[in-house]
C-alpha cells in the first residue's frame, strides 16, 4: 500500500458498517501509540455541535 503524502496525512475517510447501522473512521497509528490506545479499548466520543467536531477521550472509571 503507498503512503499518503505528508499534506493529506490527516485526511481520512468515512466507511459505512455493519449494513448502514453504525460507521467509523480509521485513526492515524501514530495517534494510537502517543495515547498508549490498546484494541478494544474504551473510549467516550462527544458530539460538539457548535464547532461541528468530534472528540474521542480514554473512558477512565
């Protein structure tokens, strides 16, 4: 597979699952090894509306 140039290193694609019923989006590596992520993981994704972004948190108890 070749690499992404470095300009388009942070553009991901948004993939239909599960027959339509869910979607998800591929995250960079590098992101999951500098947050230490592990598979299966828990994590808290928010909805900000007014900046039309999501946010992924480490789900701590």
């Amino acid at each position: 597979m070749a690499r992404r140039e470095l300009e388009k290193i942070h553009i991901r694609a948004l993939t239909k699952i599960a027959g339509g019923a869910s979607y998800s989006v591929t995250l960079p590596i590098e992101a999951i090894r500098r947050f230490k992520w592990r598979g299966r993981q828990k994590l808290i994704v928010e909805v900000d509306e007014k900046r039309n972004r999501l946010i992924i948190k480490n789900f701590k108890r």
